[in-house]
C-alpha cells in the first residue's frame, strides 16, 4: 500500500499557526546550535574540575561523532513515522543526555553523555529545517530560512561568552543546566503544534544496515580527521587504519545501495541533479565558513595583536553578514525565477575576497580591510544557505523531505570537518611554531608581524579558501534551477 488512508481532508494552517510553529521549531535548533559553541570556553574549566585534562578533546569530538552519524537518520525515520514523534524523541533524548553531563562525577561518564546528547541533537537542525518546509511554500521558505541563520549567529556570538562566563563565575554545569528549561519550553511548545502539521509520510521499511554502514563510516572518517596532525601524525597507523576502515565502509554502503529492496537513500534522490549538486555545493560553503571561523580569531590575533577577547569580537562582521546575505537570498526567491542570481554573484565576490588576501602583501592589509573582506564573504555564503537548502527540498516529493533534508545536513557536517582538518594541516605546516612566538618579547614580536611573516603563513589558506569556493561556485552552476512551488503540497490525513 503506497498511501495513507484518505479519510480526511487537512485544513490550511492560518499565518499565526504557521509562525508560532516555526517558532516552536526554532526554540529546538537553539538547543543545538548554543551546544555547539557554549561548551568550548568551559573546557580548561571542566579539565580543572573533573581532571584528566589531556581526553578533554573527546567532550567535543563524542557530541560531534554521534550527532553527525545520526542526523540521516532522523530524516529517513521522520518520514517514515512523522515529524511531530521524531522531533519529540530527539528533544528528550538531548535532554536527558544534558542532564547526565550537568551531573557527571568525572570526564568519562561527561564524554559518555555527550555522546548521548550528540544522538538527541543530530535530528534538531534538519528536522526543523524539514517541518519549515512542510508548512511553507518553497517561493516562500527562504524568508524563514533568515531565523535559522540568526540562530546561528546568536550562537556563535553569545555562546562563548556564556559558557566562559558560567564556567568562571557559576559553575561548569550550568552550560548543560540551561538546556533543561530551554527543553521542556521546546517540548511543551512542538507537542500541541506539531499536530497540526500536515502528514507526508509512507509506510517504508527502514535499512538498519545500510544506516548502521553509513554512521560507521561517517565516525571512522571524522575520528581520524579529529586525530592526524594533533594527536597522531596524518601518516601514522592509527589514522591510516582510521580512513582504511572508513573507506571500506564506505564501499559497503555503497553495496547496499545497491542490493537493499528499499536502501537507505533511495536512488532517485541519489541521481536527482538538484540534490547532488546542491548537497556538493552546501557541504563546500559550509566546510569554508567552519574553517574561516575556527581560524580567522588566530589571524587576528597573531597579525593585528588582538586579545582573544577582541578576535571573538572581531568575528561579529563575519557572522552577521550571513544573516543579510539570508535575507537577500529570501526577498529574491519570492520575487524571481531566476533565484540562482544572488548567490552566484556573492560567490563570485567570495572567491575574489579570499584570493586578494591570498595575493596582497602584509603591508598591504590592515585589519578594517580584513573585516571588510570578511563581512562581504560572509554575505556571499549567507545567500548560498537558503537557496541550497530550499532548492534540494523543491525537488523531490513530500514524504521524501526528511531524508533529502537530513541527507543534506549529514554531508555539510562531515563537509566541514574535512574541509577545517584540510585547512588546518595547510595553516600549521606553514605557521611559525607558536611557542617561540609566545616566548617573545612583545616588541620582538611586533617586529615578526611587521615583516609578514604571520600574514605570508597565513596566505596559502586563504588560497585553498578561494579554491574551495571555486569549486562549490562550479558545483552551484550546474545545479538546475527547478521553477519553486508557490503552495506546499499535502497529503491528506492530519493528527497523530
């Protein structure tokens, strides 16, 4: 049977009924994006407090590995047994998983529970994005994509300054205490609301293999990008092996896609040009802007002399210029046909920001430049965001929108850890071993950066930036611009 029974007829959701549900929905992805940046500047804090300081990494990593392996998942069982149930499961399972960590005796047991956290988590970001879409035409959804990338930026700015605050004058737990109430707010508000949505859903069977082969893959892949160069070598046996296992798995997925009577991704998303090239292009941007985030605040305090106080401010361009570029993105898909225009334009200008720092001397840059440059990259990703997204979920059907959507937020995770080692191992084999440079008086120091060799270090990422949004800038050409739907296409039965 390849429908749901047709016993009843859904009525149109009202203009305050679809606000206040993806206000709902939002609330949730708070949960997600403030974990991933309040609980970095609380580390040493928690090293100190619970000891083994040298597994601290894994804090991060744990959370980072099990909700990426995950989030296909989510979508996948999303239209299978709806969003309301999915949604509803990852709220609690974050939830429980935030309370063991506020309350975790010592590092191991806090590693395991944000492990469980990360399982909750990985489904909050793609199924919200998913329940946006249910509710609201594609000709209009990218307006609304503008609160995702403000809740994005809201967490990038205020989570550091949180998590280093409550660390330094409340207490570490606190960070995991907040998502408590944030929780039960988010759960009281989905549970009613998402009764409402309308219901894509079709009865098909889940390949546990084939998802079990693909999250295997996903954490071999990342544990060893998370290890070469900072814990073992890239070339050791221990990251070798890493990516050998993953490459293997990898291979076997690909064998179950193949043999699955119902394989994990079906294969019309797998071929559908929109999809491939859209997912490419979003796990490109999305690897850049992770990768100039992580290593701009290094720039700018190593070149300019900054506190690390002051780089964290001096992100605030960088981060803000993703919201407008949304917002751009959004007026221009409601209004044309041609909704390609504005991202390829701001990729265009992206490519030539990031290749002029590569190219210009240090005497030539000075810190407004770089914050001019930054702020008009990160308007030129901002555009790229809602048009990849909405484009990948305009094309394919309503009951595969969980899975394309998840299969989407998978691959611009994994996307950015690869691309941030990548960038990594091109900064550091060139950067000036930092404690000599730490070692130095304050102006023997000063003469260092005025002779550019901090900036010279820095030059070679900046390129492979560039590069990387060539290529993400080749992969959005290809993209076929399907003509949007200006109504949301339903099925006919509502309710849980």
């Amino acid at each position: 049977m390849n429908s749901l029974k047709q016993n009843a007829s859904p009525a149109p959701l009202s203009h305050p009924e679809v606000v206040r549900i993806i206000f709902g929905v939002i609330v949730a992805m708070v949960l997600a994006a403030l974990d991933q940046t309040i609980v970095v500047t609380a580390l040493p804090t928690i090293g100190r407090s619970l000891g083994n300081p040298e597994y601290l990494p894994w804090v991060v990593t744990s959370y980072l590995l099990f909700s990426t392996a995950v989030t296909p998942l989510y979508g996948k069982v999303s239209d299978i047994v709806g969003r309301r149930k999915t949604l509803m499961f990852a709220i609690s399972v974050f939830v429980i998983g935030s309370v063991a960590c506020a309350a975790a005796p010592n590092l191991l047991l806090l590693i395991i529970a944000r492990a469980l956290q990360g399982l909750g988590g990985g489904g909050l970001i793609s199924l919200a994005q998913t329940i946006i879409a249910d509710i609201v035409s594609p000709k209009e959804r990218s307006r609304y994509q503008v609160y995702i990338a403000g809740v994005y930026m809201l967490a990038s700015i205020s989570g550091p300054l949180l998590g280093g605050y409550m660390a330094q004058h409340l207490h570490w737990s606190l960070i995991f205490w907040i998502n408590l109430p944030i929780g039960l707010v988010a759960l009281a508000m989905t549970n009613n609301l998402l009764k409402k949505l309308p219901r894509h859903e079709r009865p098909h069977k889940l390949d546990i293999l084939g998802a079990a082969l693909m999250a295997l893959a996903s954490i071999a892949l990342m544990l060893a990008l998370s290890w070469g160069g900072i814990h073992y070598p890239w070339l050791s046996i221990e990251v070798l092996g890493l990516l050998a296992v993953s490459v293997l798995l990898w291979i076997g997925f690909v064998w179950r896609l193949q043999v699955a009577p119902e394989p994990f991704i079906p294969s019309d998303i797998l071929k559908n040009p929109v999809v491939a090239m859209g997912t490419a292009t979003a796990m490109l941007i999305m690897g850049t802007y992770i990768g100039i985030t992580a290593y701009l605040p290094i720039y700018m305090e190593l070149n300019f002399g900054l506190s690390a106080s002051q780089s964290g401010l001096s992100l605030i361009p960088f981060m803000s210029g993703t919201v407008v570029g949304a917002i751009i993105a959004g007026q221009f898909m409601a209004r044309s046909a041609h909704y390609k225009r504005p991202a390829t334009v701001g990729l265009i200008f992206s490519v030539a920001g990031l290749g002029l720092l590569a190219v210009l001397s240090a005497t030539s840059v000075s810190i407004w430049l770089v914050e001019v440059l930054m702020a008009g990259l990160s308007v030129g990703l901002g555009t790229v965001f809602p048009i990849t997204t909405v484009a990948i979920q305009n094309a394919v059907q309503p009951h595969q929108m969980g899975t394309v959507t998840g299969v989407m937020g998978f691959f611009r995770m994994l996307g950015g850890a690869l691309i941030v080692a990548l960038f990594g191992a091109v900064l550091f084999s060139q950067l000036p071993k930092l404690g000599a440079l730490e070692g130095l008086s304050g102006a023997t120091l000063k003469d260092i950066v005025a002779s550019g060799v901090i900036h010279n270090a820095f030059r070679p990422l900046f390129a492979l930036a560039a590069f990387v949004l060539a290529l993400a800038l080749a992969a959005f050409y290809q993209m076929p611009q399907k003509a949007l739907r200006s109504t949301v296409r339903v099925s006919e039965v509502m309710g849980e």
